[in-house]
C-alpha cells in the first residue's frame, strides 16, 4: 500500500556495518551508534546536525537509554555510561572478556542487563555498579537479552537456538523457562535477529523463527499462540511493537519494512527499505526510526496512513492470545440492551411549562389540513373538538403485560468479592492482597488456575486444572478458598485447600442446597464464611463443619471475616427512584455469638458505590468507595458506637496536585499504617497482567485546603500550611490511639502493648508541643489556644507540661508559663477510662476454676496534684465501701439459663494465680526476712535487692538469689544492730498494693519485669528489753578487749553505736550508721516488691520510712489482704470516687476455707 507521509532520506551517521539505535522513554532524543566510534544523539523534531559523541569506542554493538543517560557496550567488551545532554562518558559499568552483543534497560531505569559472548550474563545497578545479578544457565554465548515490561522477567536468546526466561522478583534471578526451537540458531555477527520483543502488556512475546515467520508466545504456558505468517522472503532482521500493542513492525532481508494488526495478524502496509537491522516506535508519535547496515539512519514521520492511523490512537490493547474479537475483552464496549417491553422503558418527565402557554392558542388552525385525496391522515373528531381514541388498543387489551410491566425490578448495589477482577479477555483476578494473588484463565473446556506468593520462602506457588470453572476466592497464610456457581442447574461448591498439614487428607469440598448461589466468601484464621442468593449467611470451620447459618437481614452485597469477627454487607431499602438508598452492615463475633454493629450505615455518599471492604492488619474494618476516599470503622466493637473516619482521600494527594498525572487507585489492604494500592493508569478500572506492582501511601486525613498562594497571601499560607500539617497529624494520631485502645480493651494487653501504647500517647503529645510553639511563635492573642493545647496533652509523666512551660518561656509568653504550669497532672495510663481484662480464679467443690472478668472504673479526676517530680500530698479519692467486700457473694440465677456459662469466655490469667501464691506465700515470712531465706520458688533467678536509692544512690545494686540472701543479712548495721548477734525481726505495721507507672511509682518498668503490681510492705523492728543496754555494753567491751564474742540473751538486738562492724558499715557507706535510730530505738522502713511474669519476685527495694520517695505520703492503699480477694471475686456496686481500685462486672461467692487462707 502506498503511504500519505513522504518518503524519509537517509541520514548518514556510521560506517558501513553494525549500527544501533534507541529512543529515550520521553521520546525527546534518537541516540545511535554504529561500528566506529561516532555516537549520535538526534533531536526529534529538528532537522539540524545531530550532536557527536567521539569519547567512544569502536565497534558498538548494544544500546539502552534513559532521560538522562545512555549505555553503550563495544566490542572490546566494555559497557560505559554516557550523559546525554553533554556527552560526557561518565561511568564504566561493567566489562567483559569478549565482545559485548546487546544491551537492554530495564523499564524503571535502575538496571542494565549485557549480553556477550560469555556464557554468563551481567544485569547491573546503574546507579551503584557494586549491584551485579548473574545469569549462568546459557550453554552457549548470548546474541540478545531483553526485559518484560514490568521487569518481572528477562529473555535471553543463545546463539544456539535456545532460549531462556529468568524471572527477577526474587532477590536472585531464577530460571523459569527454557525454550529449544523457538528462535532459529545464529552466528553473533548475522544480521538476522533472535531477540525476543515482548508486548507492551506483558502477557505475551514475538520472536523470530526459522521459517521466517513471527510466533507469538503467551507468558502463561510458555506456548505459541498466534503466528505473523507469510510476510517475509528473507531473514527476519528486526522486530518492534507499537506503543500500544495495536500494531507490529518488521524488517527482513528481502527489503521489505511491514506493518502488522495485531488483532488480525494481517499485513496493513509494505514499504521497501533494504539492509535495515534495528526498528524503534516512537514512545507516542506516528513515526518509526530505523538503521541500515549501511550506517543510516531513517526517521519516518507518519508511517501509518491516516486510513490505520485509528489503531495507533487506541489505548493498550491486549497481546493476540485471547480468543474472540477485540471488542469482546475490551471493558469500553457497550453492552446490547436485553429485550424488553417499551412500556417499561423509563420515559422522561415532562417541563413544568404548559405547551399551550409556549405555542400560543390555535385557533384558525383546524382547517390547516384537509383530507381532499380521503387518505386518512385528517383524523376526525368528536363534539368537544377532540380526536378520538379509534387509534388506541382496547381498554383490556394486554392486561397481563401492562401488570407484568407497571413496577420496575428495584436497583440494588451488586455483590462484590473483594480483592477480585472482572474477566478481560479469557483471564481475571480472582483474589490479590498482600499474601499474593489467585488468577484464572479460560480454556474453554475448563480453566487453569495459579496461586501465587510474596513470600516464596514461607510458601510455594502451584498451579492446578480447573474442572469446576471457580470464579470467587480468597487467600491467606494458612488456606486458599474458591467457591463456584455453576449456570447448568448443579448446586455451588465450596472448595478449601490448607497450605501446610500434617494429616494424609487436608483439602476438603463441600456443596450448598442446589438453586442457592454464592454472593461473596470470604477466609479469616478461623472461619469461613459464605453468603448466598438467599440472604443466609453459611459460617464454616477450616475443616469444614458448619458452625453457623442464619439469614441476613438484607440482601447481602458482600462479606469479610477476621479471626472471630465477621462483617456482612446488604443492601438497604428502596428509594422513591427504585434504586438502594444505603448500604448495611453487621459486625458479629461468630465465636461468642455476640453482636458488635447491627445493621448499621456504611458510609457512602449519595451516588457512589462501595469498590472494597476489607479488615486492616489489626482488625478494623475499612472500605474504599468509587470516589477514592479511604475509612475505617472506630469503636465498632461497641454496639451503636460506631462511626466511619476517613483515613486517606486519594484525590488529594500530592502527587496528582499539579494535575499532570491521571491516575487511579485499586485498594489492597490496609497495613502497618499504611494504604496499599495498585496504581492504574489509563482509564483502567482494574489491574491487569502481568501483576503490578503493590503500591503504599501514609494516611492524610482531609482537614483543610492547601492555602492559595494570592497576592499578599503567601507568608499567610504558608504559616497555615505548617499548622494544618500539626493538625492532621494530631487528628491522624488520635484517631489510630483510639484503635489501638480499643483493640487492648478486647483483649490481654502485654507488657509490648502496653509500652507501645505509651508510645502513641508520647507522639501525640509531642504533636501538640510542636502544635503549642507555633501558636508561641504567632504571638500573646493566641495564647487562649496555646493553653488550650497545653490541656489537651495525655502527660503521663508530667515531662510534656514541663517541656510546655520550656517553650513558653522560650517565647517570651509569661501569662502562659505561669497557667502551665499550675495545671493539674493528668490521669497516668494505669488508669485510664478503658476495659482491661483480669483473670483470676478459685478452687471450688469439685477443683472447678472459675474466671471473671473485671473493667477499671474510669477515673474523672487525677490520682494527685502536683506541680513537679513526687507530689508531697496527693490525694486519692476514697474507695467504696463494699469494694473487696469479704461479705459472701450470690450470683445472678440468670447467669446459668439457657446452658449458658456463667464464667467468661477467656481462660484464667495463669500469671495472676502465681502472684497470688507468692504474696500467700511471702507474707507470713516478713517478719524474719533478715534472718531466714525466702525460698527459692518465689525469687527470680535474676532477682535484684536495691538499698535506699533515694538516699544513698551510690551503694551498689545486688543481683542474683546467692547474693540477695546475703545482701539481706547486712541490712541491719544501716541502722547499728548486727544481724551477727542474735535475731532481727521485724513488725510488719501494714502491705499495700499499688500500681506502677502512677504517680506514686514514676519510674519504667525494668526488663525482666512484667506485671505492673508492687507490694509496699511498712515495717519496724521490734522493741529492745530492759537488759538490751547491759548486754550490748558487755558486748562491746569485750570486743574492745578483744575477748571472744558471746551470745547474750535470746532473740534481742545488738546494737554498735561506735560502729563495731566496720567492713559492712565501709561497705554500706561509713563508720557511722547511715540511718540514727528513733528515741525508742526502733528503725522504720519499707519493702517494694515487684513481680516477673511467672510472679515471682523481680526486684526488692528497702527504704527508710522518713525517705521513701512519695511511697507512704499517701492516704489511700489497697492493702494486700483485700487485693487478693479482689482478684478472686469482684463487688458489683461501682466506685464512688477515684482511686487505685477495679470494679466488678460480676463474681463469684468465695467459701470460707478459701477466704481464710487467702486473709493467713
């Protein structure tokens, strides 16, 4: 056919030989290269001289471009980097022992792979040369090497006919496919090409054969699929798509230059070019370059006549593997409407305005037409001047149509499996998240489906045929789910196969009552669950037995599962206009058989339509509506509490701003406080092959409009712009500290939980420190919102008001500094206004445990008020009269009905019932804790002893059970008593618990501790006699005169006033005794205990009573009889007032053996 465009001339730029060419991926620059050393870099669009590049070296054999840079590798085995605006060689990547033959860049820019007479081939970083992956399978030397559109594989074509496919998602490349005979064997240095040209979809390859045809190879099976036939006399030599698939370019031997349709594999256009050896399409314009063995180059503007030119404008099309014709996979075909009557043909409403009104009166007009010819076409009238109805049906006529017809089927939204695609051509995405992905594809007869992973190394992929057609799935860690819906009457399979077992048979199927069909399923750690055309919902366990069936309130749209948590979506009532007003959903723990959410709102607005649901890593349902805004459901797991906050608006991302990129977003998950995406370009609606890949963004909460950049507005804008980014971090924080709340009131918090929840309430008050100087900065008519900021903190341990007061000083603002820092301290996370759940349990008849389930009462004013460090007196409020209650206890006869249980759910806390019997067992060892060892059960083996930090932070920490036994025996001569004399006993006066990180207790929690529980035991040692004085003088005199030491009396104190034994004083902090004894004589101190998480004891601190840090400057404990019992039982009435105390939800009667031991 003869082409509209002029013929191009030839533009020497090389020597007679070996020339390459190549297009930068803006399309901007041709860079050439040719057998001497002359390099080229043509302009597109400009006729001048191109620009010359001599540095080189001769012999170039392969070429790869990028914006900024181009590759070269020659013949003596060299692969340099070239800048492209200056020509300047800048890097020499790589070399080789013999002659490089091909160069190839990947598609992002960040590797070059080279191809060389070596059996090995090179792909290197780029940018950091240091990066080389190795390619060592080829048995011979390589001719070409080409990567896939995604980078996801690379082509290496042998000169011995053998071709070889690595895929690269792994950290090394592994072979995944090895081709005999599919391209033809060749000498390096024959013109004819081998090299393997992939789509621009990627599902599919061209390459050249020995019969000089074009076979097509899909990269699913690794098969031919189509053939370009009958076109060539000679040799292929050069092979090129178009940028969108549409259509394919070659040259051969025989002079010939052809232009493909893909779809038809038919010849459009011929053109006579001889000895071309290379082909490049223009990465968007009608034009096609191409070199010569001659050393030209042609640049032929318009190559595809204006009769073709449409195919070239099309979007991707898809490679010619796919049965049927291009219109049948194309997603922006228009459907053929179904037949229907007309009469339910929605017709348009009518104007408010009255014709006559618009055309005026029509008077005079009757005679307008006449009838001469009596053809009918002047209707008669009646008496009244109107026309008849001899025209129209009978009044009966039709009955049956017009009732089958009057009330149109209402719209509903339609079911939606999330993480699924639409079939494009003869495959479809039946599941993709962040475990990997389920696909499909057609066969006609039957489909073959392949599962694949992220993570290789925990799971391998595998294929299967599919005989039951599946077209729903789900994927996880532990199982794969597919579910069919057959169209020829058989009843709907649902089909489970486990990714690791230990049993013989492990995959099992299972069938749904036939005329009842799959709507959605969906796969947690511990169910499956199905919804159906019937509205029931179907909950399995992972081997298969029917848990649960139950039929939704509305019909269903789709379903997600998490754990024990399950969350259903129907459609809710009709509007006026026959279409779903809203969406419903219910969120029920399956397990419990509790309810969370009952037929709620999803939040969408009004005509938008939900595009996927999904549970984040951490449990908290989330949709992505069409309008592409992200929200995720706070405080769901309380009944009507409930409420959609948008995490992420992706219309308002920075990225598409500048209004440059077009671009959408196919959600996947929500993980690790992150969206992640598929990015779609295009107009794409869906992901296609080859699988793309997973793209992540940070939330941003919408809060305000980025600030103009007007005139006199700019300095404005910005300072609102910084405070708008503080705000929306502060709302994003809060609202992910919510979340995490929430989940550690439905469950055991950990010691990691619980540090990390301290965590997020640092940040967020960092946040609003940061929110607080900038308000500073603005100036003093701010400071009503600095305060106010200041009051918003959660200050957990009075630093972030300390660091308040800092920046307000910093600032100059005096008024505030002094109202910071006269603010009460906040309440401590110990107490804080959400559910924890405490285990414990008692040995009733018959050794049943029993466990409860106990919330702290939320506190509405701080445990004390201070201004710095200890409060010197703090004040607790007063606690309940009945609260550990040693009164008897009777359930509710209710709690059993039903065959209901009345215990809790949860197992007792193994932890609590071990601290239990430590404290039963250490309290009667208290008063000779100097003198007798405590048994080894209740220490820790790296049990540490802490003498009077807070007055002597100097004297060394003991750790270890040896050591703390022996550190306990010379406690004693703090206070001038020898523990080497008789016993020292001791008067225990009280035992408290409290809490640790309150305000009685600031410091961290130590490694090796795990509870929070410290017991404060207040004691003093017992009384000297009347003879106490007389003994301990002969005592000391005889030491004086160095006369053997004698036992005076049984059981009294010997006391050393001039420091009798020095080395333990030395070693304790002096001569003199650290702490002077009362008038009575008697020392005073206290014990802290804290506790592992086997219960037993951690740490020991003894203090002096007088210097105690805070420790016994306060008027409320709960000592430790009452706590034990508390832990065992609970009082239903709540607390009056604030304090370090738990309120029970229920309990149990405790008997009085139990209550006895529990009080020795």
């Amino acid at each position: 056919m003869a082409s509209e465009a002029i013929r191009p001339r030839g533009r020497p730029a090389h020597t007679p030989g070996t020339t390459v060419l190549a297009y930068t991926p803006n399309g901007r620059r041709i860079i050439t290269g040719g057998s001497n050393s002359a390099i080229r870099i043509y302009t597109v669009g400009q006729d001048g001289e191109p620009k010359t590049v001599d540095e080189g070296v001769d012999g170039h054999m392969g070429i790869g471009a990028t914006n900024e840079s181009f590759i070269m590798g020659a013949e003596d085995g060299t692969v340099w980097q070239y800048e492209i605006e200056s020509g300047r060689m800048e890097n020499l990547l790589v070399r080789c022992a013999l002659p490089v033959r091909d160069i190839a860049v990947s598609n992002d820019g960040e590797w070059a792979a080279v191809a060389s007479d070596e059996l090995t081939v090179k792909i290197v970083k780029i940018e950091d040369m240091t990066k080389v992956k190795y390619l060592r399978d080829q048995a011979k030397g390589t001719k070409h090497v080409t990567f896939d559109p995604s980078g996801r594989y690379i082509a290496v074509s042998c000169t011995d006919g053998i071709l070889y496919i690595y895929s690269l998602l792994a950290e090394e490349p592994e072979l995944v496919q090895k081709l005999d005979a599919a391209i033809r064997r060749l000498e390096p240095e024959d013109e004819a090409t081998s090299r393997v040209v992939w789509h621009p979809d990627g599902t599919a390859f061209a390459a050249a054969e020995a019969t000089r045809d074009i076979a097509i190879f899909s990269t699913s099976e690794w098969k031919k699929e189509k053939v370009f036939s009958g076109g060539h006399n000679g040799d292929v030599t050069a092979i090129s798509w178009s940028p969108n698939g549409a259509l394919l370019a070659t040259a051969g031997a025989d002079g010939q230059v052809l232009l493909w349709e893909t779809k038809t594999q038919k010849v459009l256009q011929r053109y006579d070019f001889p000895n071309v050896i290379n082909l490049a399409w223009h990465p968007s314009n009608n034009s096609l370059s191409f070199t010569t063995s001659d050393g030209e180059l042609f640049i032929y503007e318009g190559v595809v006549s204006s009769e073709h030119q449409p195919l070239l404008q099309k979007p991707l099309q898809p490679a010619p593997i796919f049965p049927g014709s291009l219109a049948e996979i194309s997603d922006n075909v228009r459907r053929p409407l179904t037949n229907r009557p007309k009469e339910s043909i929605e017709r348009r409403v009518g104007t408010p305005d009255s014709l006559d009104d618009i055309l005026g009166s029509d008077q005079g007009m009757e005679d307008f037409v006449d009838d001469d010819d009596g053809a009918g076409y002047a209707e008669g009238v009646n008496a009244f001047g109107k026309r008849t109805n001899q025209h129209l049906d009978e009044i009966n006529g039709h009955a049956e149509k017009r009732l089958l017809t009057s009330y149109s089927k209402p719209r509903t939204h339609p079911s939606l499996q999330p993480g699924s695609t639409p079939w494009r051509g003869n495959r479809r995405y039946l599941c993709l998240n962040l475990t990997g992905c389920v696909w499909t594809v057609d066969q006609e007869t039957h489909n073959t489906v392949t599962v694949e992973f992220y993570d290789r190394e925990l799971h391998r992929d595998f294929h299967f045929t599919d005989p039951y057609l599946y077209d729903r799935a789900c994927l996880n860690e532990h199982g794969t789910l597919f579910s069919n819906n057959p169209t020829d009457g058989k009843p709907a399979t649902i089909f489970y196969r486990p990714h690791e077992t230990w049993t013989t048979r492990a995959d099992w199927r299972t069938q749904l009552p036939r005329g009842e069909l799959i709507r959605a399923l969906a796969l947690s750690d511990s169910y499956i669950v199905v919804v159906t055309t019937k509205d029931y919902v179907r909950v399995y366990t992972l081997f298969g037995t029917p848990f649960k069936v139950y039929r939704q309130k509305s019909p269903a749209v789709a379903c997600v599962a998490w754990r024990d948590y399950v969350m259903t979506i129907g459609n809710g009532p009709v509007a006026s206009d026959g279409r779903t007003a809203t969406l419903r959903y219910s969120v029920e723990n399956v397990k419990r058989d509790e309810i969370c959410q009952n037929e709620d709102v999803v939040a969408l607005p009004e005509g938008a339509e939900l595009q996927s649901v999904f549970f984040s890593d951490t449990g908290d349902p989330c949709i992505y509506d069409s309008e592409g805004v992200l929200l995720i459901l706070q405080h769901w797991r309380n009944p009507g509490q409930a409420r959609w906050v948008p995490l992420l608006d992706t219309t308002q991302m920075e990225r598409l701003a500048s209004g440059r990129k077009e671009e959408t977003y196919w959600p996947v998950a929500v993980a690790q406080d992150k969206f992640h995406c598929i990015i779609l370009k295009g107009g794409d609606k869906y992901p296609y092959f080859p699988r793309p890949l997973l793209s992540e963004f940070d939330f941003r909460i919408p809060i305000s409009e980025t600030a103009g950049k007007g005139v006199g507005e700019q300095d404005e804008g910005l300072a609102q712009s910084g405070d708008g980014k503080f705000e929306e971090a502060f709302i994003r924080g809060s609202v992910m500290l919510s979340l995490f709340q929430d989940l550690l009131g439905s469950t055991n918090a950990t010691s990691t939980q619980r540090a990390e929840l301290a965590r997020k309430e640092l940040e967020l008050d960092k946040i609003l420190l940061q929110m607080l100087a900038v308000e500073c900065r603005e100036g003093e008519e701010r400071g009503m919102k600095a305060l106010e900021l200041v009051q918003m903190m959660k200050d957990r341990n009075g630093k972030m008001t300390e660091a308040a007061v800092k920046v307000a000083e910093r600032y100059g603002r005096g008024v505030l500094e002094d109202r910071s820092g006269m603010m009460p301290k906040p309440v401590p996370m110990s107490a804080a206004p959400y559910i924890t759940t405490v285990r414990n349990a008692w040995k009733g008849p018959g050794s049943l445990a029993k466990s409860r389930q106990h919330f702290v009462s939320p506190l509405t004013h701080p445990l004390a008020s201070s201004r710095h460090g200890i409060p010197n007196e703090p004040w607790l409020g007063p606690l309940s009269p009945t609260l550990f209650s040693q009164t008897r206890f009777r359930p509710s006869v209710s709690d059993g009905l039903n065959g209901n249980s009345i215990n809790d759910h949860k197992p007792p806390d193994e932890r609590i019932l071990k601290l239990g019997r430590t404290l039963r067992t250490l309290s009667p060892l208290l008063p000779t804790l100097l003198i007798n060892p405590l048994p080894p059960k209740i220490l820790s083996p790296s049990v540490t002893l802490h003498l009077f930090p807070s007055t002597h932070p100097h004297l060394p920490t003991v750790k270890g059970r040896t050591l703390y036994r022996a550190a306990l025996w010379t406690v004693p001569v703090a206070w001038s008593s020898l523990p080497l004399v008789g016993n020292v006993r001791l008067q225990v006066l009280s035992e408290r618990i409290v809490r640790a990180g309150t305000v009685l207790d600031p410091e961290q929690v130590s490694d090796n501790e795990c509870g929070d529980e410290r017991l404060v035991v207040r004691w003093k040692t017992e009384p000297r006699g009347e003879d106490h004085h007389s003994e301990a003088s002969a005592a000391t005199r005889s030491m004086n005169d160095k006369d053997r030491l004698e036992s005076q009396g049984n059981g009294r104190l010997s006391s050393s006033k001039d420091g009798i034994n020095k080395g333990l004083s030395v070693l304790l902090g002096g001569d003199a005794p650290i702490f002077p004894l009362s008038k009575e004589e008697q020392f005073t101190g206290l014990f802290i205990f804290s506790f592992d998480e086997e219960g037993r004891i951690s740490s020991h601190t003894i203090e002096h009573a007088d210097d105690a840090a805070g420790w016994e400057r306060t008027a409320k404990f709960v000592s430790l009889t009452d706590w034990l019992i508390g832990k065992a039982r609970g009082s239903l009435e709540p607390v009056t007032g604030p304090g370090l105390a738990m309120q029970s939800c229920q309990g149990y009667q405790l008997c009085d053996g139990a209550s006895n031991m529990i009080q020795g």
